[in-house]
C-alpha cells in the first residue's frame, strides 16, 4: 500500500500549494481544511504521516496529535507553523513530532521531514507487526 | 550628454523659485499700488495719515514669504508702485521717497525681527508664532518706523500737525494694517494656512459665513449714523461671528473674515456712519484704531490655540493609532506568512512538473492564479498596515463602512486565528456611503475589535465569537459589533469612552476616547451596552448625502 500524506491546514490557498507541490513530487495526498473533517477521515490502517498547521481555529494542531494519539493510533506528525517562537516553545514542551517546520517552508526540507516521518511510520508498523505475530 | 542631464536635474529646482519670486513681486507691485489707493480712500481728510495703510503691510507679508536674498527684489518691485500712487494723490516727491524709506523700514524691520525669532516659517497655527508676530510685527515694526515717519512729515511740513500726533496717528494706523492685513497674506499665499485646521467646514458653511458677514459688517458698521443715533454697543456685533470663524475655518478663516470686519467698521465711520462716530475725526480714528486692534489680536490668538488644540489632538488620534498598530504587527507577520507560504509552495511545484515535464497547461495556469491572488493578499495586509501607521491629512471622502469592516477583519486575521476567535459578519449589501476619513474610521473598527480579542482572552472557546452587522436607514448607517467576554457594569457605559478609563493594565486607556471623538467628528454616535454577557457597540454615521 502506498503512504499516504494527510495535509490539514485551514488556509484554503495554503492547502492547495501544498496539495500542488507534495503531488508534483509523486506522494498520495489527502487535503483537510479542518482537523475535525481530517479525524473523521482518518484511516490508521494507511501508512503515512500528517502534514499540520499548528494554529487552527476549532482544533490546533497540537490538540489534533493529542486527539489521534487519545485513540490510540501512532500517526507521525510535521508540524508547519507562522508562528516565529513556536518550534522551541514545541521542544521545551516535549511535543511528539517528527518535524516543526516555519512558514514559509521550503520544499527540500518539507520532503526531508516528510521522508522520515514515513520512513518512522513503516518502521513502526513493521515492529508492531512482528510484535503482533509473535504474541 | 552628461551636460544635458545634469541641465535637465536642476531645472526643475530652480525654476520653481525663479518663478515664485517673480510673481510674487508682480505680487506686491500690483497689491501695494491698489493697497495705497484703498489707504487714501480711507483717509479722514485732512490728515496726512490714513486710518488703514494697506502697503506696509502688503510689503511685509511679501517679505515674510520670501528668503532675504530676495527681498531687495520684491522691494524694487513695490517703488514704481509707491511712485504712481503717490504721485497721484499730489504728494511732492521728496516726501514720496522719503515715505517710501519708512515703509521699507518699517516691513524690513518686522520681516527680519520674525526671521531671527522664527526661522524660516511664520505659522499662525501656533501660539508661539502667533505671539512673535504680534510683538514684532503688529507692535514693535509700527513703533520704531514711526518716529522716521512722522519726523519726516514734519521736515516736509506735509499736513501741518505737530510731531507726536503725527506719531500717534501713524502707529496706531500702522499697527491695525500689520495685524489685520499680512496674516491674511501669509495664510493665503505661504503654506502657514494650508496646514493644520480644525476642521474641514462644507462649502455651504462657508457660504453661510460669508453671508452672514456681509450682513453683519453692514448692520454694525453701515446702518446707524448720527441723525438716528449711534451705539457704540453695535461694534460687538461681529464678534460672534469672529469667533466661529476662528472656531471652524482656522487662522485662514479667521484673519480674512477679520479684515472684511476692519473694512467695513473704516468705511462706516468714514462716511458718517457706525458706532465709532466721535465729536471729530480724530478721535473716531483712534476709537476705531484701539478697538480693531485689540479684537485684532484675540482673533489672531483665539485662531492659533483652537488650531494647536486640534492639531494635538490629531497627533494623539495618530499616535493611539500606531499604538494598535504596534500590537497587531506580531500577528500581521504572522499572517503574511500564509500567503508567502502559498507562492512559494505553487512556484516550487510548478518548478517540479516542468522538470519532470508532466506540466499542463491547466496546472500552470491554476498555480499562476493562485501566487497572483496570494501576492495580492499580502499587498492588501501591507496596505492596510502603512495606512493605518502612516500620518496622513485627514481626508473627506465616500467610504463604505463594509469595506472598512473587510480591511480591519484582513489586518486581524492572524490575531484572531491565534486567539481562536470566529468573527461572524452580517454585513447589508449596497450599503450607501458614508463621507469622512477612512483610516479614522478604520481605527475606530480596528479599536473595538481589539478591545473584544482582550475581552474574550478568558471565554470558553465556543465562546469566541464577535458578531459585527451593518445596516442603513435613509440617513444613517448603522454598525453592531457583539463580543462574548466578560462586559462591563451597566454604569460604566458611559464611563468606557472618558480619558483613561481602561480595563487592561497595560492600556493607556485613550482607545475609546479617540474613538467617540472620530465619530464625533463625523457627525456620528458611538455608544456601548452589556446585556448581561459581553459587550454590544454601536456606531451610528449619517450617509454621505445627509453628512
């Protein structure tokens, strides 16, 4: 099964550049405007990560990886923030993502962060699996 | 080449003052000749001294307006002037020249006094100013030209009076022309009266003043004459009127509306009417002199405090201004991020597909559509942050309070985003215009919703909602703005628009008191209720046809 990107950012041209660019460059997107319409979308079975925007009304992007974590599907998160202070503010608090990316983001480093996220996902499934058979 | 360039590069910064000085000696010499025909005209015969001497005056306010390298120019210009309206009232000609030596005295001595004193600029819109030019101009050029004057009357045996009345009748002359005609000159021709006025009166007010003079200057100086009886009571009449003027219509308003006063009540009481009409012609000369003088200098005073008042109340709305600016520009950043982000990401995947060679035409033209909105949508943030700090005249203009609801929502997107705060609009489409100020108004919005943000900083996040309606009646627009924070007391809501009333600990708590007196200065209300959650704003403005 192909990994999927799951992109959820609630500025409408941000999503659709950032559909555009992730497509261009061969990955399976899944565009989401609000994290609400994402959780319901959500597939844990896909391997894959999630591309977020951390300030999001409804839902922030922190609250979402809290949501998934909560039920229990390991998901591995890229953060993509305006916010100037956030990526330390995100480190002193221990935040569980693969990546915090500031706006705006450059594709090279998008495609880095996003690699390992995938990479971790694989991994993880992989582990879980053996662990699965040999229980 | 180079040669022709560097000809073209100063053109233009000489020509400017070639041609201004030009005209303005054409000025004087065109002005001092009808100011000295009018100085005769208002003379009590047979005094050699007119009640008005326009010309002094006429050369000083030239002389104020124009750099000393140029002033023997504009002197020049006024001496054939002198010349042809002297010689036509049968003066001899030493005295005409001798004359012309005083005048000259008289204005070079004022115009320099000013120029140590002030600098470069005479601004009737400040005290200071205003306090210099009547020391120099109005009191001390008259008494020192005075004593050369009247000597040399009297060397002339021109008239036959004796030295100190002589003396007498030429100061007091001089001193009503100085103060009643140059600030006239100045605030028309320089830059002094262009700048700070209270306000901006509509033309019909205008008219409505004018007439009222005309009115006025006739009943107080025309009507009354000796036969039916005179009051000297009448001579307050256009006080009143002053007094608006000063008011509404700034120095420039002020000194010209004087001056058709100084006209009239001369007029009147030369011929035989008024009520400065005394036993001779003396004495309702000096009558006429002391009191023209002396409302001469509370117009000129009154004018300039009300102008710096207002002004210092501007630099204020300009100041609160960029104060909420200053707090919105960590958010504005923020913002800009996301159309930045969005270009970027577009022009890299566009990048991609063309290396790849897998892109079509609809993709790069859907991208292109896309950085070109985003561009646009950055511009528009930067637009509206440079107006909202920039320190512009206030205008008056058409502006539709939709579109000013539209700007101040882009200015605070971030803002709100990171409060998580929904902003829901209900706005009248077609709604008519209203005449005033944009930016003002825009940082009328920009303050109350701010204040809402701060409000709800505790609410619950379902609470986050400020609901901003605009409707219109035939005559009024009307805006609503809703937050759900924390309100205030039921009799606070008049106390939330006094000076220094705030909430925050921070604020300085002049946002709302700004606020009423912008929409003051539109004609409009702004008043606040809390209906038991939150807080409700309304503004009320009349629609352009009914401002």
């Amino acid at each position: 099964m192909q990994p999927l990107v799951y992109i959820v950012d609630d500025d409408a041209a941000t999503l659709r550049a950032m559909t555009r660019l992730l497509s261009a460059y061969g990955y399976q997107v899944s565009a989401f405007d609000s994290p609400l319409e994402f959780l319901r979308h959500h597939d844990p079975d896909v391997p894959g990560c999630v591309v977020a925007d951390v300030v999001m009304p409804g839902l922030n992007g922190l609250e979402l990886l809290g949501a998934v974590k909560s039920r229990g599907h390991a998901r591995p998160f890229v953060f993509v923030t305006g916010e100037v202070d956030f990526p330390s503010a995100a480190r002193a608090l221990h935040v569980d993502a693969v990546a915090i990316l500031a706006k705006p983001v450059e594709e090279s480093r998008l495609r880095a962060a996003i690699d390992l996220a995938i990479e971790q996902d694989l991994r993880s499934r992989s582990t879980r699996r053996i662990v699965g058979q040999r229980s | 080449m180079e040669r022709i360039a560097e000809g073209l590069a100063e053109e233009p910064l000489v020509m400017p003052d070639a041609r201004r000085v030009v005209a303005l000696a054409l000025f004087v010499c065109v002005a001092y000749y009808l100011g000295a025909r009018l100085g005769f005209a208002l003379t009590f015969q047979p005094n050699p001294i007119s009640t008005l001497w326009p010309p002094n005056a006429i050369l000083l306010a030239a002389l104020l307006l124009a750099p000393p390298r140029q002033w023997v120019v504009l002197i020049l210009a006024a001496l054939p002037a002198h010349i042809a309206s002297q010689l036509q009232s049968h003066v001899p000609v030493s005295m005409v020249l001798e004359w012309f030596a005083s005048n000259c005295s008289e204005a070079l001595i004022g115009a320099l006094l000013v120029r140590r004193l002030l600098g470069d600029e005479l601004r009737f819109d400040s005290l200071h100013h205003t306090l210099v030019f009547i020391a120099c101009v109005g009191l001390v050029a008259p008494f020192v030209s005075s004593f050369l004057d009247a000597a040399l009357v009297v060397m002339n045996g021109w008239g036959g009076a004796n030295y100190w009345d002589l003396w007498t009748q030429r100061i007091s002359s001089n001193i009503v022309s100085e103060l009643a005609i140059v600030p006239v000159i100045a605030t028309w021709l320089g830059s002094a009266g262009a700048g700070r006025r209270p306000s901006r009166p509509a033309p019909a007010e205008w008219a409505l003043l004018v007439a009222c003079l005309v009115l006025v200057d006739y009943v107080a100086f025309g009507l009354q004459d000796r036969s039916s009886g005179t009051s000297a009571l009448l001579r307050y009449l256009p006080v009143p009127f002053l007094l608006w003027a000063a008011m509404r219509f700034g120095p420039r308003g002020a000194s010209t509306a004087f001056l058709s006063v100084v006209l009239a009540a001369i007029w009147g009481a030369l011929h035989d009417k008024g009520p400065f009409l005394s036993e001779d012609a003396a004495a309702t000369a000096r009558s006429l002199q002391l009191f023209l003088t002396v409302m001469a200098m509370a117009v000129l005073l009154l004018a300039a405090a009300i102008a710096e008042r207002e002004h210092a109340r501007r630099e204020l709305t300009h100041l609160t201004r960029v104060v909420l600016a200053g707090e919105l520009v960590g958010a504005i950043a923020h913002e800009l991020k996301q159309p930045l982000g969005a270009i970027l990401s577009n022009a890299q995947a566009a990048q991609r597909m063309l290396s790849r060679g897998d892109l079509t035409r609809q993709e790069l033209a859907d991208s292109l559509e896309d950085i070109v909105d985003q561009d646009l949508r950055a511009v528009e943030v930067i637009r509206a942050l440079r107006a909202l700090i920039a320190n512009g005249e206030p205008e008056r203009a058409p502006v539709d309070m939709n579109a000013v609801v539209g700007d101040v929502v882009e200015l605070m997107r971030g803002e709100l985003r990171t409060r998580a705060i929904r902003v829901e609009t209900r706005l009248q489409s077609g709604l008519p215009f209203i005449t005033g100020d944009r930016v003002q108004l825009v940082q009328v919005v920009l303050n109350i919703l701010t204040n809402a943000c701060e409000q709800m900083a505790q609410s619950a996040p379902a609470d986050r909602t400020i609901a901003i309606s605009s409707s219109a009646t035939s005559t009024t627009v009307a805006l609503r703005f809703e937050d759900r924070g924390r309100g205030f007391p039921p009799d606070h809501a008049e106390k939330l628009f006094e000076a220094f009333y705030s909430s925050k600990k921070s604020g300085l708590g002049l946002g709302l008191w700004i606020c009423r007196a912008i929409i003051a200065a539109h004609g409009g209300r702004i008043r606040a209720e809390s209906p038991g959650k939150g807080a409700v704003f309304h503004i009320e403005l009349p629609t352009a046809r009914n401002a």
